[in-house]
C-alpha cells in the first residue's frame, strides 16, 4: 500500500477521538433541530401573554415548519452539487441567525420572521449530518452512528415540550431559543476544523459555480415549495381558522394540487435534463418509495401520540404539566432504547429489513395497546404500552436512510437522504392535522348527546384544563368520559399509520450494507475508470498509482448484495 494511499484512507476514516467529536457536533446540530419543531408546545401561552398575539400562536410554529419541509429536497440538490461541508455549516449558520432573532424578537412579527430563518437552516442540517456520516464511515459501519443520530433526532422532537416547559418556567422563553446559539457554535467549529471529506467525483458534473447553478432545478423547486406551503397552510387553517368547506381551504387545496401537478410533470420530462430535484434514478426506485412509505408511516405515528398522550395526561387525569411530560419518559426510552439496537443489529448482520419488519411489529402492538387506554386505566398499563410503542418506532426510525445509501449510486445518496426526511416531517404535519380533525369532530358529536343543550364555542374556549367549567354539575361525569374518548380515538390514527408502515418493510427487497466487502470484485469497468480518475485528481498529480488503488481508496459506487 503506497504512502499516498494510506494518506488518502486516513481522511477518509478519521480517528477514533477526532471521529467522537465529529460525531457529537453532528448530533447535537440534530438534537437542536429536532427540538425546535416540539419545544413551543408548553411555552407559548407565556409568549402570548408577554406579545398579546393569541391569533399567531400557530404561526411560531409553523412558520418554521413551512420553510423546514419545502426546502428539503433544494438542500439535497445544493449538497450534490457543491461542497457538503460548506453547505452543512452555511445550513448550521442560518439556523443560528433565525434562533438568534428569535431569541431578542421584540414582538410577535419579529419572532415568526427568526423561526422561518431557522427553519431555512434547519432544513439542511439532518441530512446534511446524514451525508457527512456517509463521507466518513464505511458503508457496513454505518447503521451504528446513523442510529444514534436518528434516535438523536427523535428524542429531541419527543422531549422538545419538556425542556421547553423548564426553560420557560425555570428561566424565561427567550433560552428556548437562546440555547441553540452557544450548541450550535460547537458544531461549527467542529466541522470547520475537523471535518475532512475525500475529494468529489466531478465526473458529469459542471466544475463552475455558474455551471452549477445552471443545474439547479428552478422550476421543480418553486413549484414544490409553493404547493407545500398551500398544503401547510390549508391544514393548519382547515377545521380550526376556518371551517374545512370555506372558499380559502378549497383555493388552497387546489392549488397544492396543480403545482404538485406541476411538480410531477417537471421530474418526469426530460426538457429539465439532468437539472431535476429527483433525478430518475431515484423516482425510478421502487425500494426508495417503499423506503419512504415506511418512514411515513412510523414517523406520523408517533407525532400524534406525542402531541395527544401529553394533553390527555393532564386534561383528563389531572396531571401538571411537568407530569405528564415526566410520564412521557417512557416513550422516550423506548425509542432511545430501540434507535441504538436497532443501529448495532443491522450493523452487525449487514441487511436492514429486520430491522424494518421488527420496528413495524412492535409499533402496530404498542400503537394497538395505547387505543385500549381508559380513564380506569393504571399507570403500569400506560408506562408499559408507551414502552413498547417507543421501542417499535426506535427500532424502525433509522432504517429508511440504509436503504437509501445501499440502494442509490453515491451522487444520488444526497436527494434520497433529504427526500426521505421531507416526507418524515410533511407526515408528522399532515397526520396530526388529521388526528385534529377527528378529535374535534367525535367531541363536537359526544357533547351534543351527553348535553344538548352546551355551547360547543364555550368549550373551544375554556382550555383542555378547563373544559368541565362548560357544563352542568350533573353533566360533567358523562362529558369526561366523552372528552376521554374523543381524545384517545386519534390513537387510531397511530395505530393506522404503523399498520402502513409493513407494506414498505415487506415490499422493500432484502439489501446488504455489507456489499462492499462482499462483492469488490464486482466492480466494473466503468466504475474503476472513474474512480482512477477521481484519486488521480485528489493526489494532486501522482502518476504512478495503480488502479486497483484508486478503487480502493475512493469507489464511485458501493456495490449492493441483494437477495432475491
């Protein structure tokens, strides 16, 4: 092995305490982005009351999830055509100018404006960390460090409501956000300083920045953009603002659904060229859509029990607000728990679809307990279902993102990474929304039969905590028990969600993540030409490397194991 080589593996494969540091500036940049999607839910009366904006409560949320999940797949275009380093800290960087606004915002206007900032950010930091990792790690290593960082990413979104309620009520509202920048400068310096990541394969590519920017998809990207926000924003308006059939919700379901159209045509057609956001490599890929429709399904699942158990914990059995967040533990654990064993499990045996089929399992039995949940029910049944819950969706939450880099060539990792965390997040606002829909619709139904009589409008407006004030003292007994029922029935929403998610871990095909090792005589020709081609570049002129050594430092594509 030349000296040159051994150089070139050594950026590759960073020690093993250059590679922990790396890794926890990594994760806690997804630690911060995934608790900023949940941590306004027990802060935000505070600020209403501080701004006196009751009407824009749902906008401080909202606004970052808008600009979050329309940019996602534009991020995974960014990546595979400039420096992924560069656009990681530039993502890290706009974060932490939107948090830092958010953080001195004087008025309600002035903190919708730094959450859609950070949302900007936010959207290229997870798969941003992903794709480093990838640079980083060899293929059969990987499932362990993209575990953690996924059961990173998922218990932030979990206890986000719980670090936010101690942070308002400990200090003030403003560290909800002020704790991003101090956490967020770790990060940027450690990348800066310690990420290396082997040279580009420029084959096919432009090499100017104004060749790179012709590349981009512009109409793709509008019009996806757009027809997110019009979804977005008719489900965050639909059944609450507004009434569902009103004239706005219709305009805006509409025009989501001819800009998707529109979408659709402009990734199918070929008058983009190579220029489009899903290249066909990828919309061609039948495990990738299988892939993606199992991270919908554990992902929306989960955002719904998270958001209902917290408000049923404390609405109807009478716990604070920090309780219930502490009876939410053991949700956390699980996943916790699940995300790490499910990272070594398919580390260890190389194939994903366990992982898959097991997470969907546990998932559908825990989503399946928590609907049998009562107002009799003991403490010992809501700890242990959650458990189980939580382990499933750990267990499976990773898995998506190993198909993508077993199944893609590696310039196509980039959009399949950042498109398999658009649908996660678009999931997680849809499903809710639904689960909303029909908490509102079955109590609406309850109250009117157990008391006719009710103003439904004194109840929208009394609080979960306070809804028994709304009725009779005779009544009260029957509305509870209504109210109960109501709530728990968005349960079956999770519970329909992970029932969908072992379509994908059935239909997607077995794939080994050990296929490098396995097969590396199975590169072809083609494949070992390029990768000359690219070593050649990254050794800045030596002439006599063998080609066998170019493949085995920087290969182009990592071949696949699949079974049949």
């Amino acid at each position: 092995m030349s000296s040159q080589q051994t150089a070139t593996e050594s950026l590759n494969q960073p020690g093993a305490r250059r590679l922990s540091l790396i890794m926890i500036g990594l994760c806690l940049a997804v630690f911060l982005t995934g608790m900023d999607q949940t941590i306004l839910a027990t802060a935000t009366p505070v600020i209403s009351d501080e701004f006196g904006a009751l009407a824009d409560i749902s906008w401080w949320s909202n606004a970052y999830l808008l600009t979050l999940s329309s940019l996602q797949l534009f991020y995974g275009k960014l990546y595979s055509l400039f420096s992924i380093k560069l656009v990681y800290l530039s993502a890290i960087g706009l974060f932490e100018i939107g948090s830092l606004v958010c953080t001195v915002a004087p008025n309600s206007i002035a903190l919708i404006v730094g959450r859609a900032i950070a949302g900007l950010g936010a959207a290229g930091i997870f798969s941003g960390g992903v794709l480093i990792t990838t640079k980083l790690i060899p293929l059969s290593q990987r499932a362990s460090y993209l575990g953690i960082m996924s059961g990173v990413f998922g218990l932030a979104a979990i206890i986000g409501p719980f670090l936010g309620g101690a942070l308002t009520d400990r200090a003030t509202w403003r560290w909800c956000f002020g704790i991003n920048l101090p956490l967020g400068a770790v990060t940027i310096v450690v990348c800066a300083f310690l990420v290396k990541l082997p040279p580009r394969d420029l084959t096919n590519q432009s090499t100017t920045a104004l060749g790179k920017l012709s590349e981009l998809d512009v109409p793709g990207t509008v019009s996806l953009v757009a027809s997110l926000i019009s979804l977005l924003i008719a489900l965050q308006w639909g059944g609450s603002t507004y009434p569902w059939n009103d004239g706005r919700i219709i305009a805006l379901l509409v025009v989501f659904g001819v800009l998707a159209i529109v979408f659709f045509i402009t990734q199918t057609t070929s008058f983009l060229g190579k220029a489009n956001t899903i290249p066909p490599a990828v919309a061609k890929n039948r495990d990738i859509w299988f892939a993606a429709s199992y991270a919908v399904g554990i992902t929306g699942g989960v955002y719904v029990a998270v958001l209902y158990l917290p408000v049923w914990f404390q609405a109807l059995r009478g716990y604070s607000a920090l309780s219930s967040g502490i009876l939410l533990i053991p949700l956390i654990a699980g996943y916790v728990v699940g995300s790490v064993i499910a990272g070594g499990l398919t580390s260890a045996i190389g194939y994903y679809n366990p992982g898959m089929i097991i997470g969907s399992v546990l998932a559908i039995a825990g989503s399946a307990l928590l609907t049998t949940l009562d107002l009799s029910s003991n403490t010992a049944h809501i700890i242990g279902y959650q458990l189980l819950y939580g382990f499933g969706v750990g267990f499976g939450f990773g898995q998506p993102s190993y198909v993508v880099q077993t199944v893609l060539d590696t310039i196509d990792v980039p959009i399949g990474v950042t498109l398999i965390t658009l649908l996660q997040n678009l999931s997680a606002s849809i499903f809710v929304a639904v689960a909303q829909s029909i908490f509102q619709g079955e109590l609406r139904r309850r109250i009117s039969l157990a008391s006719p009589d009710t103003d439904l409008s004194d109840i929208a407006g009394s609080g979960a905590g306070n809804f028994l004030s709304a009725f009779p003292p005779g009544e009260q007994a029957a509305a509870r028990q209504g109210y109960s029922k109501s709530l728990l029935l968005t349960l079956y929403v999770s519970l329909a969600l992970s029932a969908s998610s072992s379509v994908g871990a059935i239909c997607t095909r077995w794939g080994s993540m050990k296929g490098d090792i396995k097969n590396e005589a199975t590169v072809t020709e083609k494949e070992q030409a390029e990768s000359d081609d690219v070593a050649l570049r990254a050794q800045s002129g030596s002439e006599d490397m063998k080609s066998e050594d170019a493949t085995a430092v920087l290969p182009t594509k990592e071949p696949i194991t699949r079974s049949s």
